[in-house]
C-alpha cells in the first residue's frame, strides 16, 4: 500500500511540475526575485536608521551625562574653596557614579556602532548583489524575448509548411482529378465518334458493289437453272423416241 501511495504522489508530482512548467513565465518569476531582494534591502535600511537612531540617543545621553559630570567636578571645587569638604566629597561621588554610567552607555554606543557597521555592510553587499541580479535579468528578459520570437517564428514556419504541403495535396488530387476527367471526356468522345461511324450511310460506292455482287449471285443462279432445265430436256429425248416407235409398230 506504501509503494502505491508513492507512486500516486510521484505522478501527481511530475503532473504539478508540468502545469506548472506550462503556465510559469521566467521573466515574471525573475521579476518577483528582483522585487524581494528590493524589499530585503529597504528593510535593511529601516534597520540601519533604527539602529542609528538609538546610537544617536546613546551618544546625547553620553554627552548629557558627560556635561553632569564636568558640573559635579566644579561643585566639589566650589565645596572645597567654601570649606564644605562634606559637599566636596558628595559631588566628587555623584561625579564617579555619573562617569560610570558615561562608561556603560559609551558600551552601548560601541555595541551599536558594531551593529551599525554589520547593517552597513550587509547593505553593500545586498546592493552589489541587487545590480548584478539587475544586469543578468534583464540579460535573460533579452534572451527569453528572443527565443520566445524565435519559437513563434518556427511555428508560424512550421504552420505554413504543413498549410503548404495541404495545399499542394488539394492541388494534385485537383490536378489527378482534372486529368481522370479529361480521359473520360476523351473516352466518351472517341467512343461517340465510332458509333457516328457506324451509323454513317453507305456511300454510292458500297451501293454499286451491293447491286454487282446481287447481279453476279443472280447471274449464277440463272446458269444453274438453265443447267438444271438443259439436263432435264435431256433425260427426256430417249423416252420421246421410245414412245414414237411404239406408235409406228
């Protein structure tokens, strides 16, 4: 059951990827990549100004804090001119506890500046990668445009050889046709021109050899009948001379 459940996702696999092969437009998908890659960079940049904004508030902090503890070294000289070496000492202690922060957010500057230049670089890169993305897509929107034309011109080639070669088919079945006419119309002629022929009236000559070959039958004919009376006269004469010596007896 396993192996026939493999086999079904294969097929329906290899089915997907020609629907999807069939309907997916390179230069559209190279398009989308080029679109996101903008979209990563325009956010590292959002990156960058956040993180440079929160240097930047660091840095005014520092100077803030900075400025209170050149303020606290005054106030503890003011307390030790005044003889309040007690106020001296406390100004000289908010100074140490201020200067520590100083030290702390100057970590945090440095930190960020660290974070800063790893955007900083990632956005070179990003960038440097974006253009030569740009060059070689629009490199292969040239090159898809052209085999694409290219594909279309084959086929409307190839549609016109196969509508030519339909066509010189029509033309000699026409042309088989048109000949096969022809010869039956030059058949039914010569057949119409024999029976006409046949059917012509004797002339004068065929007339005369009728009526000589008529008088030459009736010529022989008339020889045999005086043959045929001259043999009969014959075989009469003994017994006409029997008969009148009889009578003289």
């Amino acid at each position: 059951m396993a192996g026939l459940m493999d086999r079904v996702k294969t097929i329906l696999g290899a089915k997907a990827n020609r629907a999807l092969d069939s309907v997916e437009d390179p230069t559209e998908t190279v398009e989308y990549s080029y679109q996101k890659m903008q979209e990563a960079l325009q956010e590292t940049k959002r990156h960058i100004l956040e993180v440079v904004t929160a240097k930047k508030q660091l840095e005014m902090q520092v100077a803030t804090l900075q400025q209170k503890a050149n303020q606290y070294s005054l106030d503890a000289k003011d307390a030790v001119k005044a003889g309040r070496d007690d106020l001296a000492t406390q100004a000289l202690s908010m100074k140490a506890t201020t200067e520590q922060q100083i030290q702390d957010m100057q970590k945090h500057v440095e930190e960020t500046q660290a974070e800063q230049d790893k955007l900083m670089t990632a956005q070179q890169k990003l960038e440097a990668q974006i253009e030569s993305f740009r060059t070689q897509k629009e490199v292969m929107k040239a090159q898809y445009s052209a085999a694409k034309a290219e594909v279309q011109v084959g086929e409307t080639v190839h549609g016109i050889t196969q509508h030519a070669e339909d066509v010189s088919g029509a033309l000699q079945r026409a042309q088989d046709k048109i000949s096969h006419m022809q010869a039956k119309a030059s058949a039914l002629d010569e057949l119409d021109t024999s029976s006409d022929m046949n059917a012509l009236p004797q002339s004068d000559g065929d007339t005369i050899r009728q009526q000589l070959n008529a008088s030459n039958q009736n010529a022989s004919v008339q020889d045999e009948l005086a043959k045929l009376k001259q043999e009969m006269q014959q075989s009469e004469k003994p017994l006409d001379s029997s008969s009148a010596d009889k009578s003289t007896e």
